[in-house]
C-alpha cells in the first residue's frame, strides 16, 4: 500500500493548486503574524483563515482529485489489490500532501513567529482538519457517480458546516434560551468539526471570557486537559467515520 | 480456465448480464461483439472484479474470482480508455505498477515496451501524451507481467496502422504459448486474424459463441466484418429467436 501512497503523493505535490494553496497559506500567514505586531492578533486572524480555508480546499481538493483518477483506481482496481488497498492509499495520499501543504504553509510561519502553546494548537487544528474533510470529500465521491453531483455535494456540505451550522446554533440559542442550554450548546458544537476546531484553539487563547456564560461554560467542560482530548477525540471520530463509511462502500462499488 | 455460470447484473431497471453462462479455455483468442449496451464491457468488468455481479459464479481455474482478488495477478488487462495520475512520468507509472505486481510473476515481459519504444517516454508526464501513446502504455502495462488472461478492451482503437500491427503481432504470439485473449473491438476488419471465436452478446444474453471458421463457412463469407454485419442485422430485424 505504502508504494502508491508514495507515487499518489508525488502525483499531487505536483499539480499547481497544491502549489497554490501552500504558496497562499504562506503568504497570508507572514502577512497577519507582521500585520500587527502582536502575536495573538496574527494567531486569532489565522485561526479564522485556517477555518475558512482549509475545509474548503480539502474538500474541493478531495473531490475533484477522487473523480480525476477514477480511471487509474478502476486500473488499480483490476490489479490483485485489495479495494481497501486502493482507497486508504488514495486517502492517505491526499491526506499527506496535503497536510505537507499546511505544515508549509501555517506549521513553518508559526513555528518562527508563535511558537507556543496556542500555535501548536492551531496546528494540530488545522491538520485534523485536512483530515477531517478529506475523509468526507471522499465519502461524497465514493457515493456519487456523477463528478458535477459530487463536487456540488462538496460544496454543500462546505456551506453547511462554515455558515449554516453557526446559524442553527444561534437560531436554536435565540429561541430556546430560556432553557439551560449550556451542555447542549457543547453537544451541538461537536457536530461541527469547524466549531469544534475553533473552540479548540480558542479555549488556548485565554479569550474564552469574550464569549460570554457560554465561552465560561466551555472552559469549564473544556478547557481542562480532559476536554481537550475529548475534542481532539471527537475531531478523530468525524475523520474516522467517514472514511469507515467510504471503505465499506467503496468494496461493493460497481466502477 | 474462466467459467461463468448464471451471471445477473442489472443496472436500475436494465439488465446487462442476465444469467450469462460461458467458459473459454487456454489457447483461445475470444472476441466479444455486441450492440452498444449489450453487456460486453458488464461481463469484463464482473471479470475483472470492477463490478460485483448479484448472481452466479466466476471462476478461474476452479478458484472464484469474485472472493479472491489474488487471481487477478494471472490477468493483463487493457481498458478502453487509459487515463493515469496527471504529473506521473510514464516510467514511475512503470515502476509502480511493477512494485504493485512483486511476487505474482515469474517472469516479465517487455517485448512491447521496446517495441513502442516507451524509453523514450519515461520522463514525459503522463497529461502530455495523446490517446494513441496512452494506448500504447496501456498494452505494454497489460503484457508486462506475463499473465495467463489477457482482457484487451478495444485494443486497437487510437492506435496508429503500425502500432496497431505489433499489438496484433503480440496478440498472436500469447495465444501460440497458450494463453487466452479476450477482445472487444467496433473494429472488426482489424481482427480477423487474430480470433479464434466469436462470442454475440444482446441485451445481457449469450446469442452464439463459435468458432469463427465455422462462422464463415455457414455465412459464405470471407471477412469477419461482413459476417459481423449480417448477423447483427439480422439480429436487429425483429423475428422468433430459432
């Protein structure tokens, strides 16, 4: 399996919007860490770019990259190859060049600029990220056939967990907040890897006051070392599920 | 060698394969012929393992193909259309397929890879070739590692008159050290001489499956293609299955 996840990644380090996307996150992370000279201002303005950004290209990414090889795996598919083979190599290609990508682009500015606790943070963040969105980006295309319907989906389930998520919480908190909505609130956040990952990094942050009751609940629930492996725990679980699910649609696949 | 027995697929309300039965055995250069849509490309790719069939057996060499994706190691296969990773060289694709194939071979075979002259290539990535020369490393992929079976999906098509001779040659050549070749071609003049057999597939059923000798004989014709073209119309007409 190791020999093509090797070759995937040299296939994809390779193509220019993984060059892109570095040279980006590189350019965007130099900019806000000499922007303001205070080194959590950069950090929390990276935070909120690495949120946005790293979702999106993953997926996209993901997506498009899935339905490009879709000969090559049919080729791979008819070799004595186990399918299981053939797509966690898939994944795990993605997921390294990609993630290479973000240590590049985010890992090294960081580590010269911020190298604290809360960068580290970050870090870990926005891999778990790459992780996270590559293993639903490949669940979407393994299900659907059709490569518009598949990067549609992508987009939708981007839409989703970037805006419309935040806008439910808050909806349902307008509505409902007369009731003792603090552990639902945390429970609502974990079914968004997004959220999950800002509050993260955030409860590093020591601005956790600036989120109200709420902000305070949370680091209550969450800022302790306990909390924290429980997130880190539940960001594993929304890449793990996933990429389970794909796994075992993908064997009975018809290519 | 390859057995199917009953094989079922259906697509939605369409029926690709509906229980197909055939076997071939070493030796044979079969050629698959059908309509568009008549479960020609259903049937390689169930024996392939690309498509899971929802009824009957496929087996090879009494092992069941559809359990054991290890029997895949005694076939080379050729699709229809050869697309590889966009930034691959043609020589790591080389070099990956050899590392993918380690240990299921005795022995390889690069007679196409001189042939076509693929050293010339190896540092070219793989979204600047054409089709033909994309064909053309598709074949040579196909007959690097020896196997026993080889699936050739429209072998010939985009391939220029040359190179299209020396896979033609290559065809002849496994078949004399008894290999069996499964063809699909819309090219028939093409393949005359290299078919032992005819197999004619409509709407996931098995019309007939001769040997092309006899096939001509009965037809008075000389040209597979002509013996094609009538059968198929006469196929198409609409009258009580004989």
């Amino acid at each position: 399996m190791l020999r093509i996840v090797k070759y995937v990644v040299q296939d994809i380090v390779r193509s220019r919007i993984v060059i892109a996307y570095t040279a980006f996150l590189l350019a965007a992370a130099i900019g806000l860490f000499n922007l303001g000279g205070d080194i959590s201002k950069g950090l929390i303005g990276l935070l909120s770019l690495v949120l946005f950004v790293v979702p999106l290209v993953s997926l996209i990414f993901g997506t498009i990259h899935f339905y490009n090889s879709y000969e090559f795996i049919e080729l791979l598919a008819a070799q004595p190859l186990k399918r299981r083979t053939i797509l966690l190599a898939e994944f795990l290609g993605v997921s390294i060049a990609l993630g290479a990508a973000f240590l590049l682009g985010i890992g090294v500015p960081v580590a010269l600029f911020a190298a604290n606790n809360t960068g580290f943070t970050l870090i870990a963040t926005g891999l778990g990220l790459t992780l996270v969105f590559i293993a639903l980006a490949f669940l979407g295309a393994v299900i659907t056939r059709d490569k518009a319907r598949g990067i549609g989906m992508a987009m939708l389930l981007w839409f989703y967990f970037a805006i419309l998520h935040g806008g439910l919480m808050l909806f349902v908190m307008f509505y409902f907040g007369d009731y003792p909505l603090e552990k639902a609130t945390v429970g609502m956040i974990a079914l968004n890897p997004i959220d999950l990952g800002r509050v993260i990094v955030l409860l590093q942050m020591d601005v956790s006051a600036l989120m109200g009751y709420t902000g305070a609940m949370m680091k209550d629930l969450l800022g302790t070392a306990l909390g924290i492996t429980c997130g880190a725990g539940v960001m594993a679980l929304w890449a793990a599920a996933p990429l389970a699910i794909s796994l075992w649609r993908f064997q009975r696949k018809d290519l | 060698m390859i057995t199917a027995s009953h094989l079922t697929k259906s697509f939605g309300r369409l029926k690709a394969l509906d229980d197909f039965s055939v076997s071939m055995a070493r030796g044979q250069s079969v050629l698959l012929i059908g309509p568009n849509g008549s479960g020609k490309t259903t049937f390689i790719k169930c024996l392939l393992g690309l498509v899971i069939p929802e009824k009957g057996e496929l087996t090879l060499d009494g092992g069941s193909l559809l359990e054991k994706p290890d029997l895949r190691r005694m076939i080379g296969y050729m699709p229809q259309i050869g697309r590889f990773p966009d930034h691959l060289k043609v020589g790591q694709i080389i070099e990956m397929m050899r590392g993918i194939r380690r240990g299921s071979h005795e022995r390889t075979d690069e007679d196409l890879i001189e042939a076509f002259e693929i050293g010339k290539l190896a540092h070219k990535p793989a979204r600047t070739l054409s089709g033909g020369m994309r064909q053309k490393l598709s074949a040579c992929l196909a007959f690097l590692f020896d196997p026993d079976i080889f699936i050739l999906d429209e072998p010939t098509a985009g391939l220029d008159p040359v190179a299209a001779e020396i896979l033609k040659e290559k065809v002849r050549a496994v078949r004399e050290r008894n290999k069996l070749v499964l063809l699909t071609s819309h090219i028939l003049s093409d393949l005359d001489d290299i078919t032992s057999d005819v197999m004619h597939l409509i709407e996931g059923r098995l019309q007939f499956y001769r040997p092309i000798a006899g096939l001509m004989e009965e037809h008075g014709e000389t040209k597979l293609s002509r013996v094609v073209a009538r059968i198929m119309r006469e196929s198409a007409t609409p009258k009580t299955p004989c």
